[in-house]
C-alpha cells in the first residue's frame, strides 16, 4: 500500500518534471528533430558570438573571421532533417516547413547568401563594414523564423 503510494508520487513528480522542461525525447530512428535542432544550436553558437562582438567594443578581426568561417560550415546541416515525415514532437518546426516547401528553400537561399556576404566582409577585416551584413543574416533568421519556426 505505502509503496503505491510513494510509486504514485514519484510518478507525478516525474510528470510535473516532464511537463516543466517541456522536454519530449526524440525516439525516432536517426533522430531527424533532434539532429536538426542540434545544427541549429551549433549556427547559433557562432552567431551570437559576432553580435556580442559588434555590440561591444572588444572587436577582434581573426575572431570574427573565425566565427564568419564556422557559420558557413554549420548553414548546411539542418535542412536534410527536414523529411517528408518529420513533423512531430518535439519539433518547433510549424507545417508550413511541409506545406510550403517552395518558399521554405527561398528562406534558406537568402540566409546561405547573406552569410557569404557576412564573410565577406569579415575578410576585410574592416569594423565599419560588418554591421549591415550581420544584421543581414539576423533578419534572414528572422525571416524564416516567422513562417517556419513557432515561437
Ligand atoms: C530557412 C529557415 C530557417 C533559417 C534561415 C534559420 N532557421 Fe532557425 N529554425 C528553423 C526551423 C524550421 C526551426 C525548428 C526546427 C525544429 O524544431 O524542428 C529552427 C530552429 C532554430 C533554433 C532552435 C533549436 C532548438 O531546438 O532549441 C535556433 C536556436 C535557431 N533556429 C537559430 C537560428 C539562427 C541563429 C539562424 C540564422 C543564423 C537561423 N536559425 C536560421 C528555420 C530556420
């Protein structure tokens, strides 16, 4: 009886903790969500780093270059996830990914260009000329965020 009671309990406490981290497992062979999602972490870490870098006053030119070089590694990786049959939790993806698939491949074009001209730019190693093209990139994540990603 008292070890129902301490199994129910622990099993609630289990739940809550589920439902607090909003933390579904991707238990799917190969795990497309959780990879792509993952790729998307991976752009983001060398992103920030830049904005950080252009809001304050620590500049460094290699550095940046660096980050410019490891987002244009990263900007590939996430869309072979994106399946025919990969709409499911724990995705932040909204089905417009599937029903629009056409305006879904537009969004990544102008992200992969903007990052070429962020890279661009960072070779020139010239603080001036930064701004415009990193915002670029923002609002291109930005862009496809809004019909493609909930919030
Ligand atoms: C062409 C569309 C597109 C572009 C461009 C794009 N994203 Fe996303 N992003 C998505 C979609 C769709 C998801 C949801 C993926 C999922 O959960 O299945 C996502 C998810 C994310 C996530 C959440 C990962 C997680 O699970 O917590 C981050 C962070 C992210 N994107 C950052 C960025 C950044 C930063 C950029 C630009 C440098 C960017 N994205 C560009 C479509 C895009």
């Amino acid at each position: 009886m008292r070890f129902t009671l301490y199994a129910a309990l622990f099993l609630s406490a289990a739940t809550l903790l589920t439902a607090c981290s909003g933390e579904v497992e991707d238990i799917r062979p190969g795990q497309p969500v959780k990879t792509r999602q993952q790729a998307f972490k991976a752009i983001i870490r060398s992103f920030e780093p830049m904005g950080v870098m252009l809001r304050g006053k620590a500049y460094d030119a290699d550095k940046f270059l660096t980050l410019a070089n490891e987002l244009v590694a990263q900007r590939d990786a996430p869309w072979v996830h994106f399946g025919p049959d990969t709409n499911y939790p724990p995705t932040k993806a909204t089905p417009e990914v599937w029903r629009l698939p056409e305006k879904f491949a537009q969004d990544r074009q102008a992200f992969i260009a903007a990052t070429d001209t962020l890279l661009a730019a960072a070779r020139t190693k010239d603080r001036k000329q930064l701004d415009a093209p990193y915002q670029a990139v923002y609002d291109a994540c930005q862009g496809c965020h809004k019909t493609f990603k909930q919030r």
